[in-house]
C-alpha cells in the first residue's frame, strides 16, 4: 500500500515522495468522532498489544469538529512486536473549532501517520505535538498535512523524538495555505536526537501558498547529544547511560505530561526509558 504522498512531489532519489507499506490481510479499524456545535470531545487510543494476534494494523479515525467545539485526540503507539501498522487521522474542522492532536511514536517495526487537518471555517485551528522514539531497525514515517482553507486559521506543528542502533525515521509536515486562506498562519518545528552514528533522519517541511496575506514558518534540526552538557551531568555522579536518559526525558517529557493521565504518562516513559 502506498501512504503519506507529498502533495507537491520532489526528487525521486530522496525517496520521501510516499511510503511503502505491506498489510497483508488486515481489516480496518474505523472510527467515527463528532464534536458537536460548543462541545469538548476528548478521546485516547492506546495501542499497547496485539489484538486478536493481528501483528498488523491499519487504523482510520474521522474527525468532525463542528462551530466552536474543540477535540482532543491522544494517541499512543507503544506494541514492539507489531510487525506493520498505518494509521490514517482525517479532520474537518469548522468555524472557530480546534482539533488537538497529540502523538507518541514508540511501537513496531514499520509504522506510517497520516494525519491531514482541513481548517475550513473562519478561525478554525489545529494544534500537533508529537514525540518520536525508534530504534532496532525499526522504520518510522510521520506524515502532517494542514489545509488552511478559511481565514485567519492557524496551525502548529512541534515534533521531538530519538533514533537509536539502525533506527530510520522520515518526518514529512506540508503547512498547505489555500487560495481563500487570508490572515492565515502556520508553524512547524522539527527536532532529532541521534543516539548513535548508523541512525538514519530525514526531514521535509514544506509550504505551500496560493494565498498572498499569510505567515508560514518551518524549521527542522538534527544532532548528536550535546556533550558539554552530557559531561556537566555524568560530573554530577551519573553513569553515561543515565545522562543520556535524563538528556532524553527532558526532550520528551513535556509532550508525555500532556498525555490525559499520570498513569499512561509514567507508564509510556518506562516503556521508551528501558529501551534507551
């Protein structure tokens, strides 16, 4: 199956045009979620299992998020021993609504996102924040798609993560200011970890404007942990492994304490921390 497709395609050695992904007979999962006009909907999916000893998965959610209502979706990705799974996220959001996506990467061996947000009301908003952790051989592609379709909407993007061994990760986020879209802005930011020297990072954050009255800003960094700041801690006693799960946990830590319960959040930081 082929996911996570530019919409304005680039070369075809850098290999990031879309995302290769093999589900073999496997049945979608879909699921429905309706914010009706003034309400609050919040939902969690936390995939920490295998069910009905599927190693495969492929999992559709549907966002409707009607005039000034907001929803919350939480959704963590935590089974190692799931060998594929695409997960497909599409919002439709209306006049001064908001749709929170927040996104914790640390499963299978082959994972693929999709998650396209379409603002069509006037002030309309999503707001993504996102933490990755990969290792093994493992392969992670992340793909965030913003439509700003009416005016004065407004998007943000934060993702953090960690590749480790021969981890490979490729994060695609296209801020898409539509003809219409005046007034509009739109934010991504990107930032890799890289625990070890045969990782493997590729960013692409992409504009895309028809619209002459917006803000666009993207940015994407990658490196090697800092190791003034990895000697100042191990001065203080710790081993070398313990500094870099400290270095690691101040990266992420922010996003797992937005997770819905104390609970998930300590569990998915012991989850990412015995595998660091």
């Amino acid at each position: 199956m082929i996911g996570n497709t530019l919409p304005l395609l680039t070369w075809r050695w850098l290999k990031v045009n879309d995302a290769l992904i093999e589900l073999p007979e496997v049945k979608d999962q879909v699921n429905e979620i309706i914010a009706e006009e003034g309400d609050e909907v919040s939902a969690l999916f936390d995939i920490n299992k295998i069910e009905n000893n599927e190693a495969s998965r492929h999992t559709k959610i549907n966002i409707k998020a009607k005039k000034d209502s907001i929803v919350n979706i939480y959704y963590v990705a935590r089974c190692h021993e799931e060998v594929a799974a695409l997960t497909d996220i599409n919002a439709d959001v209306e006049e001064n609504a908001t749709v929170n996506f927040i996104q914790v990467e640390a499963g299978g061996k082959r994972a693929v996102t999709n998650y396209t947000a379409n603002l069509i009301g006037k002030k309309s908003s999503t707001n993504i924040e996102s933490i990755y952790f990969v290792d093994g051989s493992n392969n992670l592609d992340i793909y965030y798609h913003v439509k700003h379709i009416g005016e004065e909407t407004t998007s943000d993007i934060l993702v953090n993560g960690a590749l480790k061994d021969k981890a490979k990760k490729t994060f695609k986020g296209t801020i898409d200011f539509k003809r219409g879209s005046k007034y509009s802005k739109g934010a991504e930011e990107e930032f890799a970890t890289l625990l070890d020297e045969d990782v493997r990072n590729i960013a692409v954050p992409v504009l895309l404007c028809e619209e002459d009255a917006v803000e666009g800003l993207h940015a994407a960094s990658a490196g090697k942990i800092d190791q003034d700041k990895l000697f100042y801690i191990m001065s203080r006693g710790l081993s070398m492994e313990e500094a870099k799960k400290m270095l690691v946990e101040t990266q992420l830590a922010p996003t797992i304490h937005k997770l819905p319960n104390k609970k998930l959040g300590e569990e998915v930081w012991s989850y990412i921390e015995a595998r660091i």
